[in-house]
C-alpha cells in the first residue's frame, strides 16, 4: 500500500504544477545530491532567434537564408523553427528538399535545386570537409558572448554563418541560485558547442558544464556520474534526453517538451520554470520526514 504521505505528496505536487507519474520518484528525490540539466528548452526558452546572419563565397543573404530555410523544413529542431522564422520575416520562399537526413547532434543535410546542403556545427562541417576558417574570428567572438552558432555549406563551400540567441530564462537563474543554496552539485548538459555552453553559464551558480555531447552520450554522462557516486536528477524536455532521462536516478520532463520525454520521465513540470524542480525536490524531502 502507498503510504499516505506519498498520496497527500502527489496532490501537493498537483498543486505545484508537477505531475506526477511515478510515486516512487517522489521519495527516491530525497536522497538526490546532483542536479543536471539539459540547456535548450530547459534553462532557455528554446526558442532561438537569429540576430545575424554572415554569408560567404559570394552568396547574397537571401540565397542563404532561403536555402538553408528550405533544409530546415525537415527538421523539428528548435534552431530550424529559428532558422524558417527568420526567412519568412524576410519574405524569403521555401523551395522544395530531397534527401532530408538527420544527423544526430550535429545537423541537417538535404538537396534543394540540386544543391547538397549541410547545416550544423563545427563538428558537422570538420566530419565533411568544409573549410570554415573564414568563419572562425566571428565563430569565436559569437559562442563567447553564449550566442549558438551554426555553420551552412552549399555544395561542401561554407556559404553562411548564423547567429541565434537563446538565453538562460530569468527563473532558470533564480532557481539554480536557490537550488545552490540547498547544497546541490548542478551540471549543464548540451549538444550545442563547449564556448556558447560555458559563456551561458557563467553568473549562473552551475558548477560544471558538460558541453558537445552527442545524444548517445548524455546518458553516458549520466552513468559516469552515479559511478562517482552521486544521486542524480536529470531534467530534459527534448527526444534525445529521454536516454539520459531513463538512465537518471530520478527524471524530471518539462512540459513544453517533447512526448518522448515526457513519457520517460518520473514526473513532469506544468509550469516552464525551473523553481518547480527546487519545489519537487522540497516537497520529497517532506515526504520523507512524514514517513520517519
Ligand atoms: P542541443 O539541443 O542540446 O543543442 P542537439 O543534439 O539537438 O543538442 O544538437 C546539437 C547541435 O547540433 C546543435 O547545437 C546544432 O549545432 C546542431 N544541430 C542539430 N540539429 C540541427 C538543425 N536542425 N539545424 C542546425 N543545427 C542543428
Ligand atoms: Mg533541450
């Protein structure tokens, strides 16, 4: 039988905007001393929005931006919403794309009038060959301002450099300060590159940052830190967190997120805000005085 603590827990939790899916997680929460948090859509608002696009190789600012739009029709990605936005706004047309592919933590590629078309990270562009030293001064001097960069080759020639802006949500700071405060080890984890992580994560209390990492991975990171010996919470919103999700000692989706995510998680914040964590984690440790 569930112990009435934990029933008074769950509507409680209910009230604070946490839903709960599994009432073990409630109390195995009490015991968490590591909190690691996915960074797009869980500390930002996982909207990006350009805020400059540079363009490369003689190609016009509407080739670009109409190009890599078309390519990122396929894709779901917060930084591809960004990307569409941002041509329609420039009344740019969508063309149509062949041979969508994903890769996984690194980008799109497709076909667009016969055109091979890649967009992504550095990553991407060093696995194809596409030589992207002219974009690297402003590379640099965007990711250490916290800016996400993405690179766009037409044809494996770099012909344009975006610059999308996600910042941390003002909650998201405050929360991380209160959540520091309890005495929690809280780590940023990220697909986006180590110099934009870092900057974002600098005036915040995130004690480490773990950044570049492959969706694979992240539940990788996630074992390597249990291994050390630390009780891990895993907050994510996005398909490729449900493995670090599932790996977790306790899971926490948000509820923007997506339903793979939210169906692997424990339990699923109602409000985007990482003060309903600090609260889950609160009304846990209350659970467990209750039933002592
Ligand atoms: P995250 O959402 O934490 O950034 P992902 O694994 O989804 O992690 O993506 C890692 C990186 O791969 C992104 O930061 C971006 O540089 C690149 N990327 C992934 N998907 C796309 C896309 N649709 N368009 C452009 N770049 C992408
Ligand atoms: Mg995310």
């Amino acid at each position: 039988a569930t112990p009435m603590s934990i029933i008074s827990g769950i509507g409680r939790a209910a009230e604070l905007g946490i839903l709960v899916r599994d009432a073990d997680a409630l109390q195995k929460a009490a015991s968490a001393d590591t909190i690691v948090f996915d960074k797009t859509g869980t500390l930002t608002k996982g909207s990006p929005k350009i805020t400059a696009l540079y363009c490369f190789n003689d190609y016009s600012e509407m080739q670009v931006s109409q190009l890599a739009a078309s390519l990122e029709q396929g894709s779901n990605h917060p930084l591809a919403k960004g990307i569409v936005q941002f041509n329609q706004e420039n009344q740019g047309e969508l063309k149509p794309l062949h041979a969508f592919a994903t890769l996984q933590g690194l980008g799109v590629s497709g076909e667009v009038e016969g055109l091979e078309l890649l967009l992504g990270n550095q990553a991407l562009m060093t696995q194809q060959g596409v030589d992207i030293q002219p974009a690297m001064a402003i590379f640099q001097q965007q990711t250490g301002r916290g800016a996400t960069v993405v690179f766009f080759a037409i044809n494996r020639q770099l012909a344009g450099l975006f610059v999308l802006s996600d910042p941390l949500r003002e909650d998201s700071v405050n929360a991380l300060q209160r959540l520091h405060e309890q005495g929690y080890h809280l780590v940023m984890l990220t697909g986006d590159q180590e110099k934009t992580a870092r900057a974002l994560a600098q005036g915040t209390v995130i004690d480490s940052v773990i950044a570049g990492v492959l969706p694979a991975e992240k539940a990788n990171i996630i074992k390597a830190l249990q291994q050390e010996g630390r009780n891990v919470v895993m907050v994510g919103d996005g398909i490729n967190d449900a493995p670090a999700l599932a790996q977790a000692d306790v899971s926490i989706a948000m509820g923007s997120g997506s339903d793979i995510a939210i169906e692997t998680a424990e339990l699923t914040l109602m409000r985007h805000n990482i003060s309903a964590v600090a609260d889950a984690l609160c009304l846990s440790k209350g659970i467990l005085r209750n039933m002592k």
